[in-house]
C-alpha cells in the first residue's frame, strides 16, 4: 500500500464537497502536470490512501483521509472544452491526463494546519513541507499518514 497526499483548493472542491458526493466517491481530475500524471496513471492502486489537503486558504490545511477506488484512467474531462481545464491535445484516442476516483473515509476531528506541522520532526521530511513541492498529488510515507491522523483525532 502505497500513502498520497491530496490538494484541493476548498472553495474549487472541498472534503465536505467529497462527502456529499453519491457514496462519498468522486474522480480527481483536472491535473495537469506530468509528475503528478505519472503518479496517478502509474502508481496508485486501489486500496491506496491519501491525506486531502485544502491549499490556498487560511490557513492551509489536512482536512480528512480518503482512499482509492479506482485505478488510473483517461481525464476525460480534457476533452470538454467547457471544464474548467481543457486541453485540445488531448483525445480519447491519445489521452494525455489521467484521474483516479477516491472515497471519502474520516473527517479530521481538527484540521492539522500546514504550520502546526512544521512543528514536528517527525514530519519534516515530507514533501509538502519541503521547498518547491507545488504538486496537487504528492507522495507521502505511512508514517507522516498515520501522525497526521493522529494529529487530527481519528
């Protein structure tokens, strides 16, 4: 099993948005960087967990954990030139994006800020933390999974 951490600005898409989903289950689309692509098409696999991170707010934020359901498979969401990250050079014959789908498991008890996690040694090496590490799908190791589960009560 492998650990992810997920980023969602909450005013674009949000945990609670997640959980109002039908059986609480929604694809991640709409990534639209190669390293982040890799990670979904190659690496994930159903059973995966993941951290949902809300970004771009205040403050930053862990919000809950999900886990995988689906494996990936072609963003065909690149192809509607009405979604919010279309990309005409992506087909269905040639996709170049790929999503996972992923199930809403617990809510935090508390959100765990991005600051309250530089506070512990434990969880400095992680990729969020680390300069230049932008990506909306990052890696993580089980035990920065399990602290911040910890952290945030479930």
């Amino acid at each position: 099993m492998k650990y992810w951490l997920f980023k969602s600005e909450p005013d674009c898409y949000s945990y609670d948005d997640l959980l109002f989903e039908k059986d609480q289950t929604e694809h991640w689309d709409g990534v639209r960087n190669y390293q982040a692509r890799n990670f979904m098409r190659d690496e994930m696999k159903v059973g995966d967990r993941g951290i949902f991170y809300h970004s771009n707010c205040v403050p930053p934020h862990a919000i809950g954990f999900v886990t995988i359901v689906k494996e990936g498979y072609p963003d065909f969401t690149a192809w509607d030139s009405a979604s919010d990250h279309p990309d005409a050079k992506s087909t269905p014959e040639n996709p170049r994006w790929f999503m996972v789908d992923i199930k809403a498991e617990k809510k935090f008890k508390r959100p765990v800020s991005l600051s309250e996690m530089r506070e512990f040694v434990e969880l400095s090496d992680m990729k969020l933390l680390q300069k230049g590490n932008r990506l909306s799908v990052l890696p993580i190791e089980k035990k920065h999974f399990d602290l911040l589960c910890q952290i945030g009560g479930v």
